[in-house]
C-alpha cells in the first residue's frame, strides 16, 4: 500500500481536519482519505456522464410525451 504526505497544511484547516475526524470516530489519516476516496468516486460518475449535451443528447427521443394524445374521439372543431 503507498503512503501519502501533505506538506504545508494550515494549522486552521488541521485543527478542522482533527474536529472532524474526532466527530466520525476516525483518525486525521482515515478523514482525508474517506473525503478523497468520496471525492474520487464523485468525479468518475461526472466523468461516466459527460458533458451536460451529452447527457441531453442521448436521452433526447427516449421517452414518450402522453400529454399530446387525445383520449377522445370527439370531432375537431
């Protein structure tokens, strides 16, 4: 397994990484790779749908609009 160091961390941002790693019961180590390993997963899925026309794009003709269709055959005027 590798290890990772974080050189120049503000003393601020640690003290916040220590309140919140001691309010999930984990060490400072264990939050920042929870918050990367969250992170990391989030991009994949940003990455797996690409580009917002993209996603348009591909859903464009895959549904039916109902709300068009007459349900009674009552003559146009």
């Amino acid at each position: 397994m590798a290890n990772l160091q974080i050189k120049g961390v503000e003393e601020d941002f640690y003290e916040d990484l220590k309140r919140l790693a001691a309010a999930s019961h984990r060490s400072v180590s264990g939050t920042v790779l929870a918050a990367l390993e969250e992170y990391l997963a989030k991009q994949r899925k940003v990455e797996q749908a690409g580009s917002p026309a993209q996603v348009l794009l591909a859903l464009a003709g895959s549904w039916e609009d109902t709300r068009s269709r007459r349900t009674n055959s009552a003559p146009k005027r």
